[in-house]
C-alpha cells in the first residue's frame, strides 16, 4: 500500500474531503483559511475558491454548484457563483463544522463552538431550508454516514471519542436509537467514510493512522500516517477505490509539524468506496 501526496498544501485545518463523481473531481475545505478546493486529478490541478467566513464543508448540489456549512449557517453557492443563504442560525462562538449529504439528499450539518464546550449541535436541513436539530449539546460535531442499505448512520462527536450508529429511515429522515458502536483508543476519532461493505474508516486526530471497523464495531485495519492529524477521508476515483485523507497544521508546534501536514493524502486502490448522494437543493 502506498501513499502519496494529491496536493502538497499547508492548510490550517483540513477537512470534509468529497468525491463529486459528476465533475470527477475531490471536493475539500480549509476551515480556518475560508477557503474551498477542487481537486482534479486527471490535470493535477486544485482550484481555490475563498469565501467570507469559516467553512466546515462543502457539497455538490444535484443541480449544480455547491452547499456550504459555513460559520453562520448553510449556504448554497450557484454555478455562476452566487451565494445565498439557506439556513441562518449564527451564534456567537459557534461554527459549522463536517456535513454529509444523507441517500435521500439531505444535507445533515454539524456545529461546534470554538472552545469546543458542549453547545453545538446537528442539523438536518431539506432542500426547501426547513431545519431540525437531531442532536444537541454536541462537543465537536464530526464525521456523518451511512451504511450501504441506508438502515444505519454513524455518528461522531469527538470529545466522546466513540463512534456511535442510529437506527436511519429513509423516507423520513429520521436518526434514532442513538448508541455506542465503539470506544477508539488511539487519538480523537474525526471524520469518516464508509465503504462498499459497510465497513467503517474514520480519521484518528492526533493518533497519526486510520483505523477501519466492521460493521459490528471490530477494528479490522490500522493504517498508519505520516501526518499527526488526520481529519476526514472519503474514497474517491472513477471506481472509487483511492482514499482521500485530508490533514491539518492548526495547533502543532514547530517540532511536531511534518512536512506533510495540511495536505491532501492518497492512498490508491486501499479499498472500495459508493458513490455520495449529491445535495438536492
């Protein structure tokens, strides 16, 4: 197993990497820079767009353009680059943070304040706007998905350092019977991505690795990084067999910085990844 370097950057803080499998290109965010990349593999070229506030993620729309989790709300931008919101909750000392796009097209948001105390929360948010609030007093709101059936749907907030699974209705929408599918030992688990067998990767902040569960909670794979925070990854390609694994600069001192820290990782062929709904706003 190899990996290499997608893009060679110093982003304050990585995240939310997404395989926009229209265009064939990674989607991913700095959110301490205000910035949203575009990766292109085939040209090798990451395009920057910068927006006015910090952003926790960014979306393909089934329409095109994108959604963004920004400080003060969901944002969609148009494909000529108009910006308008969607969702406005601004709160002093709180910001978006990860989001995914459910099978159904929803958009869930994740928020957390900047002290990282409980206070955050998770939004699902429909096309039309309407908001709900899934879960509350959420510490640091991070990784979403979904298991291959869309039965499941996993859950981190990274102070708890688990992951969790909820029971998931497609048709509604609806989370429940929130519950621990298992303690990670190693670092802060971060964001994560689910493959072709339901299995489930996530990110290890400070832990330098990945780890990949099974669906029942056993640790399967460890894939260790040269990077000491790992924050996100997804799979992507045109069959969805490489990972992305985005990474972050913020908070490290000058002896613990690796070269590599805050850019963007690949590790062809490691596994299977699916497809991600598109946002259908």
């Amino acid at each position: 197993m190899s990996i290499e370097v997608a893009v060679r950057a110093e982003a304050e803080l990585g995240e939310a990497p997404t395989w926009d499998h229209a265009s064939g290109t990674l989607l991913w965010v700095d959110v301490l820079g205000n910035e949203v990349h575009r990766y292109n593999p085939t040209r090798d070229d990451d395009a920057v767009l910068e927006v006015p506030q910090h952003v926790g993620a960014a979306k393909p729309r089934s329409r095109g353009g994108l959604v963004l989790n920004l400080r003060d709300g969901v944002a969609l931008v148009d494909r000529d680059g108009v910006k308008t919101w969607l969702v406005y909750w601004a709160r002093d000392g709180v910001r978006g943070n990860d989001a995914a796009v459910d099978p159904a097209g929803r958009l869930w948001a994740g928020t957390m304040r900047y002290d990282e105390d409980p206070g955050g929360w998770l939004a699902r948010v429909e096309p039309n706007g309407d908001a709900k609030v899934v879960l509350d007093e959420v510490s640091v709101s991070n990784g979403i998905g979904w298991s291959p059936d869309a039965t499941l749907m996993y859950y981190v907030d990274s102070a708890e350092r688990r992951i969790d699974v909820l029971d998931y209705d497609r048709e509604t929408g609806q989370a429940t019977n929130r519950r621990p599918l298992v303690e990670v030992p190693r670092g802060l688990p971060d964001g994560l991505t689910v493959d072709a067998s339901g299995a489930i990767w996530v990110a290890l902040w400070g832990g330098a690795a990945l780890h990949r569960y099974t669906p029942d909670g056993v640790l399967d794979r460890e894939v260790e990084l040269p990077v000491g925070q790992p924050t996100a990854c997804c799979f992507g390609g045109p069959d969805f067999t490489d990972l992305y694994v985005t990474t972050a600069r913020v908070g490290l001192s000058d002896d613990a910085l690796s070269e590599l820290a805050g850019s963007l990782l690949v590790l062809p062929g490691v596994g299977e990844g699916l497809p991600s709904a598109a946002f259908a706003g």
